[in-house]
C-alpha cells in the first residue's frame, strides 16, 4: 500500500501515550502511538515494567519451589502454569503418575483456560462498551476460584499440585461444585453469547478489526487461540497430547481472517469444548492414588511427617532442596490459555535448574502489535490488544 | 518417502553441512543437535525449506552460559517444530564470549526480533543485523548482563546454601 503521507506532514503526527497504566491495556505496558488524526501510524511498544527476573531466580531455588514463580506468569490461568511445570520435571525424573491425577490435572487444567477466556472475552465486550456481559461472566470466574480454593486452598496464585501428582484427592465439595459449575454456568454462558455474538453493533465493531493472515501468523510465532483465529489449527493438547488428552473427544475450533471477531468466537467456542472434556473427565474418573509413588519429590502427607520417620527424612530432604536430580535437558510444553507455553529445563544434576526458560506465548506474539494496528483507528487498536489477550505477568516474565 | 525420524534428519543435516554438524544426542526423545556458529541459519533456512522435513515454526531461543566451557562459553538454543511431521529438533550453536557474535534469525522469523532483544538484555549476544538490538525488559542504563553465572542471585557473603553443605 502507497503511503499517502509525505515527509513533510511528518511534523503533524501526534504523539499519544497508551499506558503504562491506562485502563484499556488490562496490564502494565506502554504503547507510544504515532496518530494521524486518529489513524495509528506506527507504533513503539515498551514491555517490562513488571519484570520479575523468573529465570534468574530459578536458577538458584529447588524444583518444587519454582511452582510458586510459574504462577506470577498468566496469572489468569495459574494452574495450567504449575502443572505444565510439574509435568517438565516429571518429564525429566521419567515418572508417570496415576491416570487419577492425570484426569483431575485434566479437570483443573480446563476450568483455568475458561477462567482464563471469560476474562478475556468479557473484558472484549466492555471494550467494546458492552460492560453487561462482563458483569453476568465475571461471577463464574469467581465459582471456578471456590474450586480452586477447595482442591488447594489458594484462588489466584494457586500453587496446585505437586511435582508427582496432586497435593491432594478431589473431595466431595469439589466435585459438587465443579457439577454445579456444568450445570449451570452454560446457561448464563448462552445469554452472554447471545448479547453479542450476532450483535449488528458488536459485529460491525470487531470483524476485521486487527486482522493477520494465517503465514504472518505462523512467521510471528502465534500460538493458543489467537493462531487458531487465523485458520490453523494447531493445538499442544492434541499435537502433543499430555496428561491424558488423547482420552478425550473434543474439536479444536479455528478461524479465517484472525481479526477480534474470530478470537472472540474461538475463545468461545473453546469454553465450550472444555466443558465437554470437563464432563469427561469427571464421568469417567479412574480409580487409584492421586499421586505417584516417587518419595524423593512428592512432599508426603503432613500427618505422616508428624508419625514417622521416613516421611519426615523425605520431607526434610525435599523442603531443603537436598534431593539429588538426574542430569539432562528437556522442552515441555502445553497449551496454555493463551498459546504454547514451553519450560525448557537444563539440569546439571545440582538441586535447583541449571537454566530454566520460559516460552512465554505472549511476549512472542504481541510484537505482531504494531503491524496488525497499522492504518486502524484508535478505538480499534484497543480492541485488538484485549482481544489477543496479552497478559501482562507472562509477557515480562 | 521414507518415514521422517531423528535419525534421518540427523543424516540429512549431516549430508548437506557436513563437517559443521559437530555432535548431536537424543535426550528425551528430542534430537539436539550442535553446529557452527557461522551457519545458523542457512540451517534454519534448510530446515525450513526442506520438502521433507519442514521445520516451519521457530518454537523458541534462548542461551545458556556455560563459564567452564572456555572460548564456547555462550551457547544459543533454537527449538524448532514441524507442524507436518510434528516433530521438534533443538539445534545449538556455541560462541565465545568475548566475541559473541551470531547472525540474526529475523530474517526468517519475525517472532526471533524480541528473544533475540531478551537475550541480548540478559546474556549480551549481539546479533548481527538484527533491526532493533536493544534492551527490552531491563532498564536501558544496565551496564551487566544478569543472567550470566558470574552474577549471583543473593548475596555473595551468604553462604548457608552453600552445596558443601548438602554433601555436594
């Protein structure tokens, strides 16, 4: 496209400031917007404001405390976070753990990434000026926590599960308030998706805004939702199914022009088809132990630490960090709320990660920011920021 | 065609860069794979464009610090994924750190631009031709590059975590 813009106007390009601390960023980062009139011209991005040095302290805490960093990441959707980290160094011990824990990973895992979308999605349509919406979904984030908080007593930064398995059995509440999540949180879903699905108002606000075409995609690193709004249909749960995925029956819903429209309805359609595998899940829960039989990581029950002796030396021997590790390297990844999130690990055998990074899916793809704003007005670059779901933890890392 | 394994494309990286396939290993089933530093990526760029193999997603990169490893010290990490044969390769290249230069992956992957910034902020690889190489999440004025291992984390007089005191 010809730039109809001569050097000569240059000098009446206004300079605008969205962020570091602006409501409609949803997060701690800073665009400085180079507008003609209200169209965005070009855009410089500044991210680090939050930056927590994750990887730096990694590499000096043992393994099981590192759960607690992951957390800080998406903090929207924490548990597919630790669990992912529990499944690389499960990965690298070479345990597997009891199709039990597997399926309530499962369970957890989907609740989180429809927490994740809800907040996502909703905040689509308040910036869209739609807030009813927001306020009808925002509750059953608030349920999803309650469950959380029964499984592991935490509702944000969750710290569930352990390395070898899950601190503790889902008990009786929990699954009574998962069941009363399904039974109820579809209906209350419908009316949501009926406010602004096939809303004249929304539509003409949100379809092609922000668009990117599947190659530029894929050149820019696009994982999770946003590159499946695209039209690919590329999804860690299936490519490479873990903790049990391949035992579920679920579509992977994808897109065509990847604008706000597209990655509105994947989101939505995912809630769906998490649903699906949380009913599952929860029919078809195996028997057996929650956790796997590896004493040399899986912290024991409290109430035997206080009994005997051997649970209270493994527990020592864990909490100080005295357990010793093979020595190796490892990728892991799974599909996080918003896209492929990797641990690669290098251990040197030492009690904490030689060097541990974070594939963090949205410091990949939000630099695509710029490029999918150019030429767009204002209002619509707003949109397009919500509505990829940067958030701001997991960019800085 | 054959069936695409790691042994096969170790073979195929092995036919066309020949003596700069310096080793490579299977861990955990991913084939990792180090070459010369001067080829990244023409590797990648083969990877890639290669009918069978098609490497098109650049996953991740990072680097490692490796001080024992004299004039190799800094070693980058790339992990590709074929979405065809859904396969992932990590392929390394190790540079010295008191020149450490490697080209740029920008020219073949947009999503390279800021890890390469990241880990240019963290472990001061310059990445010849990148279009933008500056800090990205530290502070501009930072005269160190943090994630190196001569930088300690806590303080350096404190030594009640010391290995020798877990029998290491």
């Amino acid at each position: 496209m010809q730039d109809p813009i001569t050097p000569e106007l240059l000098k009446d390009y206004t300079t605008l400031n969205l962020g570091p601390t602006h409501p409609a960023t949803h997060g701690i980062f800073q665009n400085v917007l180079k507008l003609d009139g209200e169209v965005i011209v070009d855009t410089e991005q500044t991210v680090g404001y939050i930056h927590r040095a994750f990887e730096k302290i990694a590499e000096r805490r043992p393994f099981y405390q590192v759960t607690t960093l992951t957390d800080r990441m998406n903090y929207c959707s924490s548990p597919i976070n630790n669990i992912g980290w529990h499944m690389t160094v499960e990965k690298l011990i070479q345990v597997e753990i009891p199709k039990r824990a597997q399926y309530i990973r499962v369970i957890i895992m989907e609740l989180a990434r429809i927490a994740d979308h809800i907040i996502c999605n909703a905040v689509i349509g308040v910036d869209t000026g739609a807030l009813t919406g927001f306020t009808y979904m925002f509750q059953w984030r608030e349920k999803i926590y309650d469950i959380y908080e029964q499984i592991c007593g935490a509702r944000l930064t969750t710290n569930i599960g352990r390395i070898g398995g899950m601190e503790r059995d889902l008990n009786e509440t929990a699954i009574r308030l998962i069941n009363e999540f399904l039974r109820d949180f579809p209906k209350v879903f419908g009316q949501f998706r009926s406010l602004l699905e096939r809303n004249r108002i929304f539509m003409d606000r949100v379809i092609g805004t922000g668009p990117i075409s599947a190659e530029r995609a894929l050149n820019y690193g696009f994982t999770g939702p946003n590159l499946r709004a695209a039209g690919v249909d590329y999804d860690v749960r299936v490519m490479n199914p873990y903790s049990s995925y391949q035992d579920f029956d679920f579509n992977i819903p994808i897109g065509t022009s990847g604008d706000t429209y597209d990655r509105f309805m994947v989101r939505n359609e995912e809630m769906v088809e998490s649903m699906k595998i949380i009913r599952q899940a929860l029919d078809n829960l195996p028997e057996g132990r929650h956790f796997a039989d590896v004493p040399e990581f899986y912290l024991p029950p409290k109430e035997d630490v206080y009994t005997k002796m051997e649970a209270l030396i493994w527990h020592f021997k864990i909490v100080m960090g005295e357990q010793d590790v093979p020595i190796g390297e490892v990728y892991h990844s799974v599909e996080g709320g918003n896209g492929e999130l990797g641990y690669y690990l290098v251990s040197d055998g030492g009690r904490a990660a030689y060097r541990l990074h974070f594939r963090r899916p949205c410091f990949i793809y939000y630099q695509a920011y710029p490029e999918m704003i150019k030429g767009s007005m204002l209002s619509d670059a707003i949109l397009t920021m919500s509505s990829m779901n940067v958030i701001a933890g997991e960019l800085d890392g | 065609m054959a069936e695409i394994t790691n042994t096969y494309i170790l073979e195929k990286l092995q036919q066309h860069f020949g003596a700069d396939v310096l080793s490579s290993e299977e861990s955990y089933s991913m084939l990792s794979v180090t070459l010369n530093k001067d080829r990244n990526v023409d590797v990648i760029k083969f990877l890639r464009d290669d009918s069978e193999l098609q490497f098109n997603f650049l996953t991740d990169l990072c680097a490692v610090h490796y001080p024992d490893n004299v004039g190799n010290e800094l070693c980058m990490v790339y992990h590709m994924h074929s979405f065809y044969t859904n396969l992932r390769i990590r392929l390394k290249f190790f540079i010295p750190i008191s020149h450490p230069h490697i080209a740029t992956m920008t020219v073949l992957y947009e999503a390279a631009n800021w890890q390469e910034r990241e880990t240019f902020d963290f472990y001061g690889v310059v990445f010849d031709g990148h279009p933008n190489l500056k800090r990205i999440v530290n502070v501009d004025e930072m005269d160190y590059f943090p994630l190196r291992r001569e930088y300690p984390l806590e303080d350096g007089t404190r030594n009640d975590k010391a290995d020798e005191y877990f029998g290491r």
